[in-house]
C-alpha cells in the first residue's frame, strides 16, 4: 500500500455541523428580522475560522446594525439555542464516516484531526459519536494563533503526529480549509459542504469529491 496518513477537518466534513449552526442563525435572524442575505453571507464567510475569528467577522457585520450590545445579545441567543438543540452533544453525522474510518483503521493508516473549533469541543463530539478510538490524535483551533486560511495548524498537526505533511491528505469542505493543507505542502482533498468548489479549489485539491463514499473509493486506488 502507498504510505499517507489523513487529517479530517471535523465541522462540515465528519458532521453536519455547518448546516446545523446555519439554520440556527437563519431561524433567530427571521425571529429578529434581519437581513436574511447579510446572515447567510456572514455566515459562509467564517467557515473554516476559528472563535475568535468568527466573532470578528460577525461584529463588523452586525455591530453597526445593532450596537455592540445588540451584537452580543444576538450572539449569545443564537449560542444558547443552538446548545440547547444539540445538548447531547451529537451532531447529524456525514455520510461515508464510520466507512472510511473503518478501512483506513483496517489498513494500518494513522488518522487525525485539526479542527478550528475548541479541542475539548472535538473530544467531546467525537466521543458522543462513539469515533474517538479512530484517531491518533487531535489538534483544536484553541492551539493557533492565527485560523485557516494560514498553515499553521496543519504545521502543528503533522508535528505532533508525527506525519510528513507530503504524506498526509487533509480531507477539508472549506476554502480557507483547503488553502491551509496546500501551504501547509500537504495533500488536500475537498469534499464542499455548503460551498461549492470553484476553479481555485479545484487548483489546489488533489481531489474533489462529493462525499466521505468517494474519498474512500479514491483513497482504495491507490493502495
């Protein structure tokens, strides 16, 4: 078998995160009579981003619609309705996961992940869904200074995994995923989840595919 190992991006990619979160934004902002159009824009624009990140593009959107503390208060309804929906903590899992997991932990491949969300978010995700025994390990955007589209925490991942970033595929559904596997000088393969892939995504992709099914159908040929 060709030697890689993989790094999967867990929002968007092993959940269905992305969607879950959006229509929680669209249903308070509907609530609220905001602009639909500026929520759904805002909203794509932090995928991929960290935390702190994501609050900045949302206060330069919001804040000059609803103060500062309007902005807040909107932040921290939508937070609250949004936990309160998935307390359990489990989100709706992507197609394909438990089978690519399954043939990469058959084959001897060393899985991670590196995600823009929290670590202690990720661990606690992934054990709901019962999947942590499938990876080697995890970095979380609480780890970097600077959020994807910058490399660093794919630097970081491959350091502490012990992986040669040319070795790796970064499985990704995000732009600013993508161009962080490929500066990182890693393998990226996009599977888009609320965005499709454009003719940068597709220079920079080894791969594009449609779901985790093909991925896995991709990663067989080349064993």
């Amino acid at each position: 078998m060709t030697k890689y190992n993989v790094i999967f991006d867990m929002d968007g990619v092993i959940f269905d995160t992305e969607r879950a979160l959006y229509d929680c934004w669209m249903e308070k902002a509907r609530e609220h009579g905001l602009d639909l159009d500026l929520v759904s824009e805002t909203y794509i624009k932090c995928i991929g981003t960290n935390d702190n990140q994501t609050k900045e593009i949302y206060e330069k959107a919001f804040a000059p619609i609803l103060g500062h503390d309007g902005c807040k208060a909107l932040w921290d309804e939508v937070t609250a309705f949004h936990q309160d929906r998935y307390k359990d903590g489990l989100f709706p899992i992507k197609p394909g996961v438990k089978e690519i997991l399954d043939y990469l932990h058959e084959n001897g491949v060393k899985v991670g992940i590196a995600s823009s969300s929290k670590k202690a978010t990720v661990e606690r995700q992934i054990g709901a869904a019962k999947l942590d025994r499938y990876f080697d390990g995890i970095v979380g955007g609480d780890a970097v200074k600077i959020s994807k589209p910058n490399p660093e925490i794919y630097l970081i991942a491959c350091n502490d995994f012990g992986f040669k970033p040319e070795e790796t595929f970064a499985i990704e559904d995000s732009f600013n995923g993508i161009r962080a596997a490929k500066a990182a000088g890693m393998r990226p393969i996009m599977v888009p989840d609320m965005i499709p892939a454009d003719e940068e995504m597709e220079q920079l992709a080894e791969h594009i595919c449609i779901d985790l099914k093909e991925v896995n159908e991709y990663l067989r040929t080349l064993s």
